[in-house]
C-alpha cells in the first residue's frame, strides 16, 4: 500500500511559501483566530524573555497581561505564550519546538541570537531532509528550532533520501508551483 495515498497538496492552508531563491516571507499576521496549537513557554524574566523573542526570533507582541502572559507571534499559526514563573529547567530538555522560516531568513536569526546571547545558537546545519535548521536555545532554556525548506534538487541526496520513504516532488504543473493545487499525489 501507498503510504502517501491518503494525502493530498494542502499548501494554500500554510503561510509557509514554496521553497526557492526568490521565496518571500510572509507578513506577521496580527489577526486573531482560534489557534489550532500553541507553545507556552514559562519564564522567570518575562521582559527579557519577550526582547530575546522579538530581537532575537523575530517575534512580535500580539497582547499582554501585565506582570502574567505575554501573547508571542511571527506568522500565523506561530504562536507562543510566555507566561510568568517562580522558575525554570536549568538546562534545555530533549524536546523542541520548530517554526518555519524561508531560507534567506536562517542567518539573520542566527545572528541576532547569537548578538543578544553568543552561546544560543547551534548550526544553521543543513538536513537530509532538505532543510537548513538553527538550534537556539532561548533565556528560558526552551529548544527552539528555525527550519527553512531548501530548494528541491531531484538529483540531490535529499532527493534521494525523501524518495526512500516515499515522498517524491510533485509533478510539473500540480501542487506547490500554484498552478492548480489538485494533485491529490505524493509531495516532497
């Protein structure tokens, strides 16, 4: 059995925009919706949680409840809640949580990480799963991860790699290209 049958092109859903050189982030999205998942993140220092967040990882402030929660955004369906806390894991957990960024954004956050906390930030690395990843570990000792799809190159080791558990690219004219999104096949 096609373990990719039962999926289909939904990329119109996403913010995230197809991979390529000339990819263009969205804009932050200040709208309010019912969030569909959410990271909450506890902080002994909430102001300088949220100025790590927004210099840092170039987040924005949605809303805040003084003194108590600070509602963290970048693109929609990127949100965070900072919320006060008598303390913290003294070290990173295992576990982390990534966001989605375009490919041109991957230094830049490194960078401005790495300004306001020179020890935060591992990579960026490239993965065999055709992603450019950064670690960065926030003052909070959460593990975020900043992920940018690369460019798909079907003679890539990447390539090779997504076509060994069944994803291959879709077909020229179907899917992420725009051109009709109803290719109900297997993507990369």
């Amino acid at each position: 059995m096609d373990r990719m049958s039962d999926h289909y092109d939904a990329f119109e859903m996403s913010p995230v925009p197809p991979p390529g050189p000339d990819a263009v982030p969205p804009e932050p999205f200040r709208g309010i919706y019912g969030m569909p998942a959410f990271v909450t993140i506890p902080t002994t220092d909430l102001p300088a949680s949220v100025d790590f967040w927004t210099r840092g990882l170039g987040f924005f402030e949605l809303f805040t409840i003084p003194g108590r929660l600070v509602h963290l955004r970048r693109w929609a369906f990127q949100d965070v809640l900072l919320v006060s806390a008598a303390d913290v894991p003294e070290q990173a957990p295992a576990m982390s949580f990534s966001f989605a960024c375009v490919l041109t954004e991957v230094d830049s956050v490194a960078e401005a990480c790495r300004a306001l906390r020179p020890d935060s930030v591992d990579g960026p690395r490239d993965t065999p799963w055709n992603t450019r990843d950064l670690e960065v570990i926030t003052p909070e000792n959460a593990r975020i991860v900043v992920t940018a799809a690369k460019p798909f190159d079907p003679a890539s080791a990447e390539a090779r790699n997504l076509a060994a558990v069944g994803i291959t690219p879709p077909a020229p004219g179907h899917g992420t290209d725009g051109t009709d999104g109803t290719d109900h096949g297997k993507h990369a």
